[in-house]
C-alpha cells in the first residue's frame, strides 16, 4: 500500500521560459507566450507543502536560471528539503552564483547532448562551450554535477564520447534518458529510439556501470532493470511487490508551471493542482495514480514477469496507444 511517505521526489517547472530554443524540446520552450511561472511566494508554498515528507525537489522548466528570483527559491528549497537538484543548460550560470549553489549543496543537472558541432547544432552555437564552462567552474566549487543527456537515434553514436567527457570533466555522474517526440520534438518523430535501439543503449550503460571508478552513469528508464541480475531476483522473490520501475504515481509527481500535478512531466495527465487541492488526498485518490499501482489494470505489462521493477515507460504508452497503461512502445520483451 502506497502512502503519503513514498511520495520522495517532486519536480517543480518554474518556468516555460528560455533562453535557448533547442530543437528537440518537449515543452517548446523559450516560445511564446511562455508561462513566467509561479510567483515566487507560490512556489515558496509549493516547498512549505511537500516538505513534510519528500526528500528532493527538482526544479525545472524552461530554463530555471532566467527567473531573477532563482536563488532565493533554490536557498529556501534547500533550506527545506534534503535534497534539491535543478536542471539547467548551463548558459545562463552566472560566476557570483557558483559560490552560493555550492553553499546550498544544490545538485546542478547540464544538458549536453553530444560534442560541440551536433550539441551546438540542437541548441545554438556557443552553447557547447559555455555549457562546459560552467560544468567546470561548479566543479571545481565542489557543486555536485550531473550531465543530463537526452538520447534519439541521432545521437546514439555520441554515448561513447559522452561517457569519456563525463569522466575528463569530473563530475558526479551523467544521466541519459530517451528523447520524445513531444514539443518542439514532433518534428523529430522519425528520431525516437527503436525498442531494438533502446534494448542496446540498456546494454552499453550496463556495461558502463560495472566500472567501479569514474563518474555514476544512468539510464533513467525502467526497461534496464529487466537486464540487471539483482533487481530481476527482486522481481522473483517478491513478484507481487513494486520495487523499482517507472516511478510516475509510485514516488513520483510533477508539477507543471501552472501548478497542475501530472504523475510525470512527459505524461501530460493533469490530476489536480499543487496549491488548490489537498496533495496527500490527491496522492491517495487520484484515480490516475491509482491505476498506476494496480496491476491489474496494466495491458501488456500485467502478465510479465517484470512488472514489479519496470512496467515501461506510461508516458512513451501513452503517446504511442493513447492508454497511459498501454504497451510502452520502447518495451523490447
Ligand atoms: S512488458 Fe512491461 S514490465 Fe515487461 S519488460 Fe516490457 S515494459 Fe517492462
Ligand atoms: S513515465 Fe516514463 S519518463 Fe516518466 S517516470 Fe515513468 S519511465 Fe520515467
């Protein structure tokens, strides 16, 4: 039975502003109109309200550096929660805010997507570099580091390089997570990784991780675990339980920049509103939620064997069959 204490990681969209207009953005961001976000007294309730249980906030967008009031809210957020985390591009970092993210212990997230001419290519000229630089000055600040890479068929190829730059540069860890066709992304339809695709990927990152030395690398996508010998045990032993998988409705909620709670940020199943609903009712009672708990309610997922620690990806079944409990299109078993 799932309670209001496994809701551990919320992401807050602080804005669908951007600096950037990167090609493959499944928010379009940097568009317009775009959203400013919610006031800063808004979201300095948003942390009041989940602070009694969750363990890290996220903060996301758009680019969360463009909002003047980001480091304010990242000081109250950490302040407030054990761990926050916000994902950026980099470009906007400023060197007078290094000393402080590293004061707060904020886990910085950077996308990079490849080298310089195919990551300058998806986001703009001059991004690569300044991206890099400012990885290195948080380094070396001592702030920890994630670089944040999303993956299609385009740059499949760059894993290899992305591994050895995480490794040259020092940082905490590299995650990589499938690209989407949503957003500015529909035009890319044709670049969304195969189950094949994705299948190799799971492999080469498994691979990558039984180095013991080096930067923490992940695959965010629960498809791996089916290739990982000691969650598969889990799922034998205890066939019935959840113990890892897709986390949207599991520990797992977002919150987009008006405030709707969807069970993750690619599934856009808006289930009620951080401010205006109460958040353990919603967690408990949220038809939404709940079927994404229940088995039962799973189409090609509920009879295998892996359902415990995967049950795909529900945004990807989603877009793919229209049911968040549909097959997820990635699912190569
Ligand atoms: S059928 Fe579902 S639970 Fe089984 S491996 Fe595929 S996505 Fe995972
Ligand atoms: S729906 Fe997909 S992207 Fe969202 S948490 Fe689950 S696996 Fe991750």
């Amino acid at each position: 039975m799932i309670g209001l204490a496994d809701l551990r990681n919320v992401t807050v969209s602080v804005t669908d502003r951007c600096n950037l207009r990167c090609a493959w953005c499944f928010k379009s961001s940097g568009g317009s109109p775009a959203s400013a976000g919610l006031a800063e007294d808004e979201v300095r309730r948003v942390i009041d309200r989940i602070k009694p249980f969750a363990h890290t906030v996220t903060f996301t967008g758009g680019e969360p550096f463009v909002r003047r009031d980001i480091m304010s809210l990242l000081g109250y957020a950490a302040s407030s929660l054990p761990r926050v985390t916000v994902t950026t591009n980099g470009v906007m970092v400023q060197d007078h805010q290094i000393p402080l993210l590293a004061s707060y212990r904020v886990v910085m997230s950077v996308s990079l997507d490849g080298g310089e001419e195919f990551h300058d290519r998806l986001r703009g000229e001059g991004t690569y570099q300044a991206a890099l630089r400012v990885v290195e000055a948080l380094v070396d600040a001592g702030v920890e580091v994630n670089l944040q890479t999303t993956i299609s068929a385009a740059n499949l190829g760059q894993v290899d390089y992305l591994l050895g730059l995480a490794q040259t540069l020092g940082v905490h860890g590299i995650n990589f997570m499938r690209m989407r066709a949503l957003g500015r992304g529909v035009k890319f339809r044709s670049l969304v990784m195969s189950s094949d695709q994705v299948e190799g990927l799971a492999r080469r990152i498994c691979q990558a991780q039984e180095r013991s030395d080096g930067p923490r690398v992940v695959l965010k996508d629960p498809l791996i675990n089916t290739i990982r010998p000691k969650m598969v045990r889990m799922a034998e032993d205890q066939p019935h339980a959840i113990s890892g998988g897709c986390r949207a409705g599991i520990s797992y909620v977002y919150v987009d920049t008006d405030g709707g709670v969807q069970p993750c940020p690619y599934l856009k199943l808006q289930v009620g509103h951080v401010l205006d609903d109460d958040l353990e009712a919603l967690w408990l009672n949220s038809p939404v939620l709940l079927n994404l708990r229940r088995r039962s309610q799973y189409q090609k997922c509920e009879p295998c064997g892996f359902w415990p620690i995967c049950r795909g990806c529900r945004a990807d079944a989603y877009h793919a069959t229209g049911s968040y409990l549909g097959p997820d299109p990635g699912c190569w078993r």
